[in-house]
C-alpha cells in the first residue's frame, strides 16, 4: 500500500547527499543546498589549480611553482612568461577544458541511463569520431574541414545512429545502451579496416589520434573547446536539475510532470556536445568519461554522479595523467590515453564486481 512518508531506509535520490532545503524571498527561487558536495567542489577546484600549475612547471626546463603561479597572472621575467604562457599552458588548458568536457557528459550518461558503465566511450560517440577522423586521414576526404571538425562531426553521427536506432516511440536508457555498444564495436570495425588499408605514415598519424593525446597541443584547439564550454557547462548544469527525477523512473518521472523524452533528448544532445568537442581538440582520451562521474559520486556520497564535481574530477584526472606520460619514460612523451587507460581499466573491473553484486549487472 503507498504511503506518503518515504522509508528512512531508502532516501530518495534527489534529496541524497545531506541536502538542505532554502527558499530565496526577494527572488522565487528555492532547492536543495548541499553542503559536503560544495566542499568538495570547492577542494577539487584547489587540487585542478593546483595540477595545472604542476603541469606547467614540469620538462626539461623546469620552473618553480611560485614562479607559475605568478606568470599565471601575467608578471615574472620574459623567459618564464614565454615558456609558461606561449609554450606549456596551452596544451594544459586543452587537458584541463577536455577533462571537464569528459567528466561531465560521462555524468549526464550515466544519470540517464541509470547505469554506472554508461560513458561515451561505452555508447560508440568517441568510437564514431574516431572512425571519422581515421577516415578522412587515410582516404583523404576531409573535405578540407581537418582533424578537429571531423571528429566533431563523427561523434554527433554515431550520436544519430544510437538514438535512431534506439527510438522505438521513444527512448529508453537500457536500449540506449545496448544499441551504442553495438554501434560502438561496428565502428572500431571499420576504423581498424580503414587502418589497415592505410599506409605506415597514416596509421602512425591515426593511432596518436585515437589513443587520446595532448602533444603539440596549443590555443588552436583550446579556443573553440573553451567557447563550446561555455555554453554547455550552464546548459548541463541546467538539465542535470531537470533529469534527477529520472533516477525515480520513467512512470515515476511522468507522474511528476516531467516531458521524460525530451529531458532525455536535451541530455543527450548536451553530453555528446561535450564529448563531441572534447574528443575533437584532445582526441578520445579513454576511461575518464567512465571513472570521473564514478569517483566524484563517493566524494560527494550522492545517489547520482553530481556534474561539476564529476568535471573537476576529469580535469584532474586527465592534468595529472598527461603529466606522468611526459615523466614516465624520460625522453619520450607517451599520449596521455595511454595513461588514463591503465588507470581506468581497474576502474571499469571494479564497477562490473560492484553491479554483479547488486543483481544488476546481467
């Protein structure tokens, strides 16, 4: 029999956390303030500082982090100024904007779906790109439109094929899921048949692609990902209230009032802009998108991976990792998906233990 009181047991998910409730007078706002998940928020934006400082102040000519710091704000002698501000941080700011894209769209994936494994690089969005930009390297159509545009393009088509492929008068989280997983194995499919068809120079030009990379990075490919997250960082942050009631679903979330299919199309169109954008100025850097939802979820002790903190948690994932894949091997820069991969795969084993033993995991 239903009760109006829910079970101390079982909180619901959209008061999950230590939420307090606040109510604004002079404007009609109210929600939910949580105190542990600003804190959080508050030290992973400390701890991003300061890996991107360290990022900067690591190679073969190394600069103390004071002096960073201080050519960060625009003062020190010309030499730190060049190498700091002309040479190293643009490929930090593309690591630092790249794993805020991931970490986000891996959130708003996981929370729609409802499922912990659901990431771009599960559902074919960075296997999409990356048969896009495998193809116009070694086929030669690029249409002029280069590395970043075709990835960019790639990612929302394999984004179309899911959706389409999913609808079914509507959509549902599970067949999402199902069906970007097939789609995901036929484009590794053809990336690797366009690889072997290519020459050996191809192929080198379009694995460093495909394994996430920041070398040679600079403000050509931070610009537009900074400018692209300026509009879908507000716009996640705005479907990441609405979605919650998902987490309840679908009959629940329609009984509440909420257009469930088109939340649903808003989120997807918003994480595969992210990913989408992401993958194209730093290719598709794997793991990050699945792990950083998951880590920032147990530092805020919420029932769904909180957006920012799970964007914060990808920068730093993704800053700290390019850095090891500079330092690991002296004289050699590995691609920063190398790191993120070996780092990630324990990760992914321990999210598939974890949902087998919850009797979720099929």
């Amino acid at each position: 029999m239903p009760t109006d009181n829910p079970s101390p047991a079982a909180p619901s998910p959209l008061r999950s956390g230590g939420a307090r409730p606040f109510r604004l007078t002079l404007v009609p706002v109210s929600g939910f303030l949580r105190p542990r998940q600003l804190t959080v928020c508050a030290l992973l934006l400390v701890a991003v500082f300061v890996a991107l400082c360290w990022h900067v102040s690591v190679g073969e000519y190394g600069i103390p982090l004071t002096d960073v710091a201080r050519a960060l704000m625009g003062s020190g002698d010309p030499g730190t100024l060049l190498v700091v501000q002309e040479l190293r941080l643009p490929r930090a700011v593309v690591g630092l904007l790249a794993g805020i894209a991931f970490g986000m769209s891996g959130a708003l994936f996981q929370t729609m779906t409802r499922n912990p494994l659901a990431s771009p690089d599960m559902i074919g969005l960075t296997q999409g790109a990356g048969t896009a930009v495998v193809g116009g390297i070694v086929l030669g159509w690029d249409f002029g439109l280069g590395t970043q545009a075709l990835g960019l393009l790639g990612a929302f088509a394999g984004a179309l094929v899911v959706y389409g492929l999913a609808w079914r008068r509507g959509t549902t989280g599970y067949r999402i899921i199902l069906v970007g997983i097939g789609v995901s194995w036929m484009c590794l499919s053809a990336t690797d048949f366009l690889l072997a068809r290519g020459g050996r120079f191809q192929a080198q030009a379009a694995l460093g692609w495909l394994t996430g990379n920041l070398n040679g990075r600079d403000w050509e490919q931070a610009g537009p990902l900074a400018a692209a997250l300026a509009v879908l960082v507000p716009a996640t942050l705005l479907v990441g209230r609405l979605m919650r009631t998902l987490l309840l679903g679908d009959d629940v979330a329609q009984g509440l009032g909420t257009r469930v299919q088109a939340v649903r199309m808003a989120v997807l169109v918003t994480g595969v802009g992210l990913v989408a954008f992401a993958t194209a100025a730093a290719g598709p850097v794997a793991f990050v998108a699945l792990a950083a939802p998951q880590i920032a979820q147990r530092l805020c002790r919420t029932a769904w991976p909180p957006p920012l903190a799970a964007g914060l948690t990808g920068a730093l994932v993704v800053l700290a990792s390019d850095v090891i894949a500079r330092e690991l091997i002296p004289g050699t820069e590995l691609p920063v998906g190398i790191v993120t991969g070996v780092l990630g795969a324990p990760v992914l084993l321990w999210l598939l233990i974890r949902v087998n033993r919850a009797g979720s995991g099929g």
